[in-house]
C-alpha cells in the first residue's frame, strides 16, 4: 500500500467521487431546492443542495448542526481540490495512511448521521441496519 502525499490525494478525489456521486441531483429538485444557483445560474453541486436540504428539512438542536454533520464530507472535497487546481510534491511518509483511516472514519460518522435521520422516522420503525454497515463490522486497509 502507497503511503504518499500522492496517493493520498488520489483517494480523496475517489472518496469524493463516491460521496458526491451518490447523491442524486433529482431527489433535491423533487424536494423544491433547485440545482441552480440563482445568482450565477451555475448548477450547485450535490453537498451544498444536501447542506440546503438537511438545514430545510431536518431540526437539529445545535445551531450549527448540519454544517458539523457535512464538515467530514466538505473536508473530502477539499483534500481533493489540493491536487485538482495545482502541482502537489510528492513524498512518502506512513503519517498519509492514518489520514486515509481518519478520513474514511469521519465520512462515516457523517453518513450514519445523516442515515440516523432516516432511520428514526415513524416509517422506517421496521427497517434492520445490514450487517455490513455497523460500526464493528468496517475495516480500515
């Protein structure tokens, strides 16, 4: 297993890809937030519409809950711009494997919480969790 800066950045562009990608553009329109910035008329990208869902649909008791809930998934895109807008040196160290853990830990707890939103509704009471997706069951490469 690579342990560069390199190969670091490389798997947050893949984890952002994964985070972003699953996350269906549609299901926002059919909630009423539009994909598209009314000031630039750009389409918005998929955190920002989940951002904008979660603070309109959800009620969090800490003010500034659904941005703690999306800073792990912000803070993927982030890493990813890194080497997206400019030339990174690369260098080994084992330090960019334990970010790689830290990283996917943290999305983790992010999308569960996000997922608990889900899970406590009064329709979902039937619903089991798959064995997969528990917390004792995730293993870190």
């Amino acid at each position: 297993m690579n342990t560069t800066f390199g190969e670091y950045l490389n798997f947050a562009h893949l984890l952002d890809k994964i985070i972003s990608e699953n996350l269906n553009q549609q299901f926002f329109e059919e909630q009423g937030i539009s994909v598209l910035d009314t000031e630039t008329n750009e389409r918005r990208g998929t955190l920002r519409l989940l951002e904008q869902w979660i603070k309109r649909t959800i009620r969090i008791q800490e003010d500034n809950g659904a941005e703690k809930i999306l800073a792990p998934l912000k803070r993927v895109r982030k890493e990813r711009q890194l080497s997206a807008h400019s030339v990174v040196r690369d260098e080994f160290s084992a330090k960019y494997q334990k970010m790689k853990e830290q990283l996917v830990c943290n999305v983790y707890v992010s999308i569960s919480n996000i997922r608990m939103f889900f899970q406590t509704h009064p329709l979902a009471k039937s619903y089991n969790i798959p064995r997969e997706l528990k917390p004792e069951n995730i293993v870190l490469y």
